[in-house]
C-alpha cells in the first residue's frame, strides 16, 4: 500500500489516520477496552486485529502488557482476551467512591450535631488530602473548612488517616518523594517520625494531630476502609485547642467510629439491594 510503514502489517483495507494532539498508544488501549466491553465476549488476536486495524506487531505487544497488568484476561484453551480483574476494581473504587459521597451528608450532621465540632469527609487527591463535604461546628469559635481544600496527607489528621492504611508499597513511594512543608512548630517534617506515626496509626485506627497544619486547631480522624482494607477516605472532627479535653477527645473518638460503621454499613447494604 502506498504511504505504509513495511514494519507495520496492518490488518484492513486502509490505516487509521491519527488524529492530531492524540497519543497512539493511548488511543490503541482505550479502543480496545471499549471493544472489549461492548461485545462482554472473549475475542482472539486477529479479530481485534482486524476490527480496530491495528498492526498485528503492535497488537501483540500491548496484549501482553495488559495481560501482564491484570486489565486483560486470556484463555489459553479459546486463545480469546477478555477485560481483567484490574478493570474491575478500577470501576468498583470508582462506584464505591460515588456511594461513599452520597451517604457522607447525614453522617457528617449527626457527627457534628453529637460533638458540636466541624467535621468532614476527606479524600486522597495525589499526594494530598481534600475535604469533600463538611459541616461547621455551631460555636463561636470554631474550625471552618470548605469543599476542595487541600493539605498535605502528612499534615492533617483526615490526611494521615488516609495514608497510613495505603498498601505498604505506596507508603514506601510517597515517603521517598515526599517534601515536607512547616507549617506550625508542630508539623512533621521528617520521614522516620512520620513512618513512626503511620505505624501507629494503623494499628489503632485513629490518627491525630496537634496544631500541625492550624494553629490552635487539633484534628482526630478514623479511615473508611474497604473490604479489602484500602482507604476511601476519611472522616475527622476538627476542635480548637481551648475545648479539647481528654472528655472531648474520647467522645469525638466514639462519635468518629460510630459515624465510619455508619458508612460502611450503609455502604454494605447498598451493595446487597438488586
């Protein structure tokens, strides 16, 4: 064929044009996946080959890889590919993140109507801890936060909720890339305290901070955690230093778990309607 790389055995009347500012390689995956999907059947090589004209060569390599990565499936009996576990759970942190914001509203009143502080839901955005949804606290003075705010996972409570229940691999990236921001005098600002930290965390459940990102602001957080043990999120009481008391501490604690089983009951409820 006129034009055509000899390297290339495309499959096909005529090559697919690429479109300009696309990635091919990009392209190639999401084309398959969306083929994949549409049919929910095992296709082999050359019909992929030859439903998205992609050169046989080519094909065969990112099969592999996607095989590799656990986003396809293969059948060495019907030699067909099918999407794989990994596109699952993709789609199911997806779903239950969707779940997760739907049901943080009442929990979230309840929770700052039983300790009268601000509390919010709390979500890992790259290296950061985002608020979703919060409710202020009615006393005069009190903690504000707001959707969208961002902080450090190392800095807030909801933060460090978050990342001391991240597969241990994660943990181990993030602490090799991390940057540490001084915030106030108290903020962590070295990995082996923040790894000590981590550790305890995840053994009791609860994360604190003490005027590390707010001055005057100490913050308690307890995970929300998947079945399979990884972090949806958090949710965390924010209170000023002149109210917290070890009373004040351990009531929001109760509050705070008692709101996470609220969550995560309700989440397991949705998952078992038809």
């Amino acid at each position: 064929m006129s034009g055509q790389d000899p390297s290339e055995d495309y499959v096909g009347p005529v090559a697919p044009q690429p479109e300009s500012g696309v990635v091919k390689s990009a392209t190639r995956v999401l084309d398959l996946f969306e083929f994949l999907s549409r049919w929910d059947s095992e296709k082999m090589h050359a019909e992929i080959a030859e439903d998205l004209r992609i050169p046989k060569s080519s094909l065969t390599q990112l099969l592999k890889t996607l095989v590799r990565r656990g986003y396809l499936s293969y059948n060495s009996a019907s030699k067909g590919y099918q999407l794989g576990p990994s596109v699952a759970k993709l789609a199911k942190r997806i779903n239950e993140g969707n779940e997760l914001m739907a049901l943080a509203g009442p929990v979230l009143e309840w929770l700052t109507k039983e300790t009268g502080e601000t509390s919010a839901l709390n979500v890992m955005k790259g290296d950061k801890s985002e608020v979703a949804a919060t409710v202020i606290g009615a006393h005069r003075l009190t903690c504000t936060m707001r959707p969208r705010d961002e902080a450090p996972l190392y800095a807030t409570s909801g933060g460090k909720a978050i990342l001391a229940n991240l597969p241990d691999e994660m943990i181990d990236e993030y602490c090799g890339r991390v940057t540490f921001e001084k915030f106030t005098a108290a903020t962590v600002t070295s990995v082996p305290r923040l790894q000590e930290e981590l550790r305890e965390v995840r053994r009791t459940g609860i994360a604190f901070v003490y005027e590390e990102f707010t001055p005057g602001i100490n913050g308690i957080a307890v995970p929300i955690l998947t079945q399979a043990g990884f972090p949806l999120g958090s949710i965390n009481s924010a209170i000023p230093v002149s109210r917290y008391t070890d009373e004040k501490r351990d009531q929001c604690v109760a509050s705070l778990q008692k709101a996470v089983d609220d969550v995560r009951r309700q989440m397991r409820l949705l998952k078992s309607l038809p």
